[in-house]
C-alpha cells in the first residue's frame, strides 16, 4: 500500500496533465469555448426556472438562489460520477503499454470537475448579488463543505471506475440511479414538503445533506450545516477511499487482463 501510494506520488505530473487536458477536452470544438463553464449552469437554471415558476406557478422570492444552488453542487456531483466511472475504460490505450497506477485517474476525472465546479460558485455568487443575499458568518464552513463532498465524490469515483471495467452495464445503469437521485433530493423542489412519513428521503440521502449543508452557508439564514451528517459521509467517505486504493493496488493486473 505505502509502495503503491508512493507510486502515485510521482505520477502528480501526469495527474496535473490529465486534469489540464480533461478541462480543454470539454468544450474544445464548441464556438463559445470555455465560457460555457459559466453559460451551462445558467441555462440549468433558467429551464428549471420557467418550469417550475413560469409553468407551474410554484417557489417564492427565495426560490432562485435555493435553485441555483442545488443545480450547481448536482452538476458537480452528477458529472464526477458519471465521468470518473467511465475514467479507466477512456485510457484503456494507454494503461495497455505503461505501467500506471490505475486510481490515478478516477482521481483526475474527480480533480477536473472539482475547477468546473469553482466556475459554478461565481455563478451562485452572481446570483447571490443580484437577489441581495448576504451570506452570514457560517461562509467559513464554505472550504471544508466542499473537501467533504470531493472526498465523498472521490470514493465514489474510485470505486465506479474499478468495478466499470469488469461490469461495464454499470455505466448504462448510472443514467438512470443518477436520476433517481435528482428527484429523491431536495435540488429543485423543497424538502419541508415532504409528508413526514417519507423524511427519510431527505434525512439519510448524502446527497439531499450536502446540497441543504450548501444551502444553509450560502442563503444568508444564519444556519449552519448538518455536522453530524457531513462528519458521517466524510468518516464513511475516508474509510472507502483507503479500501479502495488497497484494492487497486493489489488487484490492478486483473484491470490490464479485463480492457
């Protein structure tokens, strides 16, 4: 494990040019180029938007940062999952002709739109201006808010990216577990709502506890984040990640046999 570990050490070149290239890889054809970094979460939001205000005549003065919010930290979440599982299977062309720890780059996938993500936070923070919301002393928790949900997004691509290869439906699979979860957390519709038989839903969902965690920083209500939950994702989190890189380094030539 420590060899392992130290091998992955002296990949952090690689890993910072798999992380560089991911980010120019994303929009390298399209017109507008980088700016829809900021461009996508703002369309995200004005479909929602017109859906559930316009159309459905629901929300409140609130309602625009509380969507905001929960649409940026799901994009962020959605797109590590679904990249860092399909991370190994991209590279199978170069895993087959170097020798590289295989975990490098699920964590790269995890790392890249980690930077998306930052380019989200100044669209929540635009938002944040133009509705007058001033967030109160608990922004501090801001920084150790997002290494929790990259450490959870970490495990998750860790684990996605190892067992993809062998069972590749669970890339098919992830669109619709992914949609699940989108409706099953609190991102465009209210968690009060819920009938308290099924508080559960909001409760015990890492996810629903990390966007209302973002959310309770971000409004300026003066509360502060579920710190038993978060500290529950974040130990369980920790714990899978150790496992899985254990595992890989003690299983990675069944990776080579099975690309």
């Amino acid at each position: 494990m420590k060899s392992y570990l130290r091998e992955l050490f002296k990949r952090k070149d690689l890993l910072f040019y798999l992380v560089k290239s991911g980010l120019k890889a994303e929009h390298r054809n399209s017109f507008l180029g980088y700016f829809w970094w900021l461009l996508d979460p703002l369309l995200n939001v004005a479909v929602y938007y017109f859906v559930v205000v316009i159309i459905l005549e629901r929300g409140g003065p609130e309602y625009p940062t509380f969507l905001v919010i929960g649409l940026v930290v799901w994009r962020w979440i959605s797109s590590s999952i679904n990249s860092s599982a399909r991370s190994v299977l991209k590279y199978r062309s170069i895993i087959n002709q170097v020798y590289l720890p295989k975990s490098i780059f699920p964590l790269a996938f995890t790392l890249t739109q980690l930077f998306n993500f930052a380019f989200g936070l100044v669209v929540i923070g635009v938002f944040l201006a133009f509705f007058g919301v001033m967030p109160d002393w608990q922004i501090v928790y801001l920084p150790v808010l997002i290494m929790i949900t990259l450490v959870f997004l970490l495990a998750i691509g860790l684990f996605l990216g190892y067992f993809t290869v062998f069972i590749r439906d669970i890339d098919n699979l992830l669109t619709y577990v992914t949609r699940i979860f989108f409706y099953a957390s609190p991102i465009i519709w209210v968690g009060s709502m819920l009938p308290e038989k099924y508080s559960f839903v909001v409760d015990y969902n890492p996810i629903a506890i990390l966007i209302n965690s973002y959310r309770a920083i971000l409004m300026g209500e003066g509360l502060s984040p579920n710190f038993i939950g978060l500290g529950i994702i974040f130990l369980v989190s920790i714990i899978v990640v150790i496992f899985m890189l254990h595992h890989y380094s003690k299983n990675e030539h069944k990776i080579i046999k099975a690309l």
